[in-house]
C-alpha cells in the first residue's frame, strides 16, 4: 500500500471512528498531495513515497515553526493545535534518527571526502541528505557539520 493509499485509508478509518481532527489535518494534507501532483503534472500517475514524506516533513516544520511563533506571542491554545497536527503528520514520516547517529554519518562521510574546512560543508550536507533521506532534519544535519567543520 502507498503512502498516499494509506493517508487516504486513514482519513476514512478516523471518520468512522469519530476523530474528526485527525480526518481534517488528513484532508488538508491529502489537498498539498493534490497540489503537488499537478504542478508536477502527475495527476495522473501520482507520486512517489519519497516525495511525499518529503512533503509531510515540509508540513510538519511549518506546523513546529508556527507553533513556535504562537507560543512566543503568547497564543498557547493555538500553539497546542500546530503541535498536534504536526504530531498526526510525522507519524507517517520514517522513524528519525538520533543526533548522535545524525554525527557518526556526518563523521564517516568528512573522513571519506578528505574534508577539513568549512570549504566542503555545502558537498556534505548534500552527500549526507540523499544518503539519510527524511529520515533526518536538514537543518539538524547543517548545524552538526558546522560543528564537526569548526
């Protein structure tokens, strides 16, 4: 079963079962699915898994980040939504791995490239996205290359 299969088998099992929320946070996802078919023009043929935890991640830092901005502005019961909507997303996402698993790849990957400034951190951060995939945050694989890097 596709990712996309599964979403929308959730979204049916969820209106059965009375949980609203996770029907609409489902739906709204489901339409960025939708968007992203048809401006790549695959509407027809749909999208791969990967691009689609790729979208689920891009949403899930929206969520975190606009929680983030109503907490600072005060507006908790705003906050919590964006959190639990991030968390109905992510739970489709692989599982992420540990910063300390994120430094031992980012390690192997500057001993493998003779990497020794700040020069290369661009070429590992690239290297090291394609090789963990969603499986890691992006901006989590930059701030523990710089680290390594300095």
């Amino acid at each position: 079963m596709t990712l996309k299969e599964q979403i929308n088998s959730d979204i049916k099992t969820a209106l059965l079962g009375g949980d609203r929320f996770k029907a609409d946070v489902l739906r709204v996802f489901k339409a960025v699915i939708l968007n992203e078919e048809v401006s790549q023009g695959k509407r027809d043929v749909g999208l791969e898994d990967s691009i689609i935890e790729q979208l689920l991640a891009r949403e899930v830092k929206k969520r975190n980040e606009s929680a983030e901005a109503y907490e600072n502005a005060n507006r908790s019961e705003l906050a919590k939504t964006e959190r639990l909507e991030a968390e109905v997303l992510s739970s489709y996402l692989p599982e992420q791995l540990s910063d300390d698993e994120i430094r031992q790849v980012i390690k192997k990957k500057i001993e493998d490239m003779g990497a020794v400034s700040m020069s290369s951190m661009g070429q590992i951060i690239g290297s090291v996205k394609s090789q963990l995939g969603n499986s890691a945050d992006g901006a989590v694989i930059a701030k523990i290359t710089k680290e390594l890097l300095s």
